[in-house]
C-alpha cells in the first residue's frame, strides 16, 4: 500500500508524501511522473523482460538513448 499511495493509486487518510521536498499528496497520479509496475512474470507474456520494460518507457515518452540502457539494468536486476 505504500508504493501505491506514493504513485497515488491509494489514498491516504492522514500524513503527508514529500517529493523533492514537495508534498505530492494532492497532486493528480498523472501529474506524479511514478508508477508501480507489479511483478509478475511479464506485462506482455510473449515479450521478453527488456521488450517489456521497453514498452513502458516508450510509453512514458522516454528518450530513445535512455531505452537500452534502463532496460539492460532493469531487466538484470530481475534475475
């Protein structure tokens, strides 16, 4: 519940959650910038680890020279 109160996809009764120094609690999900990526085998069963991961980052707009190296390091963090 933690992670997704901080990606904003649970709300909270109380407390405060500081980004930067900011606190994020009102801020829209869509105007956090963070999401949760739950583990399970594969987002997409027919692609590998590094597509998967991929394909997020694509989506999230992410720079084209960014993409190998977050996958490489995501996707070896996941072995």
């Amino acid at each position: 519940m933690l992670l997704e109160a901080i990606a904003g996809a649970f709300p909270l009764d109380a407390g405060s959650i500081l980004l930067d120094g900011k606190d994020i609690r009102c801020l829209p999900v869509q105007q956090r910038r963070l999401g949760i990526v739950y583990q399970d085998h594969a987002l997409f069963p027919h692609m590998t680890v590094a597509e998967n991961i991929g394909y997020g980052l694509r989506m999230a707009r992410c720079r084209p020279c960014a993409l190998p190296m977050s996958c490489s390091r995501a996707s070896s963090a996941r072995r």
